[in-house]
C-alpha cells in the first residue's frame, strides 16, 4: 500500500488530493454541541450535587476507555486486536454513547484525517494550525468539504454489520437509555450530569487532545512526507486514556498498546490487558508485529529499536 494511502481511502483519480477543499458550518455537529453544552453550563449548575457528579465522572471514564479508545479506536479503526461478537458490540455502543457520532461516521472521521496527514502538504484544517479559537470554531461546529476528496469503502464485515449499522442510524437516540437510567438513579440531576455534562466534556476533551498533540510535547519518531507530526504529551495520559501518546501512534497506529515506555501511562491498555486475561481478547498487535514503515525514522537511540521502550510485555500479539 502507498504509504500516502489509509486502508479505507483511496485516490478517485489524479485530481485526488487532501489540500483543496472548503469549511463550512455543520449543522448536525454544531447542534448538537451547543444543545449539550448549553444544557450543561446551566443545568449542570442549577443541579449539582456530589452524586450526580460521581455519576457524570464514572460514566466519563467507562465511555471514553472501554468505548472510545478501545471499541472505536483500537478496534473498530485499527483492528488492533480481536474479540467476540458480543463484547466488540458493547464496546462500540459505548464508544458511541461518547456522543461524537456513528460506528461509520468515526472511521470516516478518523480515516480522511489520517489519509490527509500522510500527504506532504494538507488543508489546515487537518493539521490543527489555527488559533485555539478557531480551531475549535472548526473542529466543534464545521466539516470540511474537499473539491477531489478519495473514495472511502468500509470493509464489508462493518458495513453490513446490522448492529454497527443500527447504532449509525441512531447514535443521537443511544443517549436515551442511559438518560433513563440515570433519571430512574437520581433524576433530572443525574440526566444532566451523566448526559449533557459528560457529553460536553469528551467532546471538548477530544478537540483538546488533538489540537495539542499535533503542536506540542515530545517526539521519538518524524514521518518522513506527512504534512504533521504527532507529539507524546506528558503528565496527560491517564487523563486521556493513553490518546495523548500520539507520536507513538503515528508511528505504529497499529499497535495496541499507545504508551510504550514504562512511564506512559496507558489506561486503555491496561483495560485491554485485562480483557486479555480474562480470555475475552487475542490478536493483541504491538509495533514488533507491524510491517516495516519506510518513511519512519528514528530520532534517537532509545527509538531505534520500539521494543526497546516495552516493559513487561508477554510475547508477540500476548499469546
């Protein structure tokens, strides 16, 4: 595969390019998170209380590390390890519970931004360039519309997926459930916290992550052609469930397993070891199990070899 090229984007034809292309207001998206937002700044105030907090908080983390890390980034974009039918099921369902969109809308989403990255020069609005304010005006409240944007295929397993195609139909309405749920818990206190405040949180969070990791923090490995460079952000990754290790990722987006170093802490991965032990996952992908990148380069003797930086690993993909 041309290292330029993602698995599910290809070029339409030599007009094809990632750099010409519009910005323009979303609807949908910018709705969507002025509604939660909204909601959260005035109801999460008028409704505090410790338990709805805790209840917000606890959900958080569920979604962001069992769902968004681990069912939509580690497993569904990636496939960087297996699992049954059933739990990969649960694990997108609550990676879209995080309120960012569909199973498909993710792999797009994750896939033109990637595919844009590898080409040497890209729009700026992949690369997270602008001003703070503007790019969240970008990130939160617009889409870009590319003039020669490649073909984007999902595999057929995904796409035909009838779960995976119900949960894109109606990723808005998964909210409900959990709303209920925690109406029944503890009220409107726990509907606006667990919902509205949880939502607001990991959509902003996410932006955040971005927006840093492609500008500041540290690299071990340069990209040779790619129009930006992802960075390691330190003291973050327990915060960020191992996301803000994103220099190792661009370097090994394969791998399961983000924080490489003893001291990259890495809740996704510890989440995944323990599904592992538990017989519940296998295939486990590390960067030793991926084929050679030619435009990687190595900035220093500590990253010429990646298994250098893996402490208390099993063997090869945790058999």
């Amino acid at each position: 595969m041309n290292p330029h090229e993602v698995p599910r984007m290809s070029a339409q034809n030599e007009a094809t390019n990632p750099v010409t292309g519009v910005v323009a207001w979303s609807p949908t998206k910018s709705l969507w998170f002025t509604a939660h937002a909204l909601i959260a700044v005035v109801g999460g105030w008028l409704t505090f209380s410790p338990g709805a907090a805790l209840t917000s908080f606890a959900f958080t983390v569920t979604t962001l590390c069992l769902g968004h890390t681990l069912g939509l980034h580690r497993l569904l974009v990636h496939r960087s390890f297996a699992c049954p039918c059933w739990l990969e099921n649960v694990l997108v369902h609550l990676g879209t519970a995080v309120g960012m969109g569909g199973p498909f809308r993710i792999l797009y989403m994750h896939d033109i931004r990637d595919w844009a990255q590898r080409h040497e020069s890209c729009h700026p609005f992949f690369i997270h360039r602008n001003p703070l304010w503007k790019d969240f005006l970008w990130q939160l409240h617009c889409e870009i519309r590319l003039m020669n944007p490649p073909c984007f295929q999902i595999e057929s397993a995904v796409a035909n997926d009838p779960f995976h195609r119900f949960l894109q139909r109606t990723w808005m309405l998964q909210q409900l459930p959990w709303a209920a749920l925690f109406y029944a818990l503890g009220g409107i206190a726990f509907v606006v916290w667990g919902i509205c405040v949880r939502v607001t949180v990991s959509l902003i969070g996410h932006w955040l992550v971005g927006y840093f990791a492609h500008n500041s923090g540290w690299r071990d490995w340069h990209l040779r052609g790619h129009a930006v460079q992802g960075h390691n952000v330190p003291r973050i990754g327990l915060l960020t469930m191992g996301e803000s290790w994103h220099n190792n990722h661009h370097a090994f987006p394969g791998s399961a397993r983000l924080g490489l170093s003893p001291s990259q802490l890495d809740p996704g991965w510890w989440a995944l070891r323990a599904l592992h032990a538990l017989g519940l996952a296998w295939d486990i992908k590390l960067p030793a199990d991926l084929p050679e990148r030619p435009e990687l380069v190595a900035l220093n003797v500590r990253a010429s070899n990646p298994m250098n930086l893996i402490d208390g690993l099993p063997a090869s993909k945790c058999e």
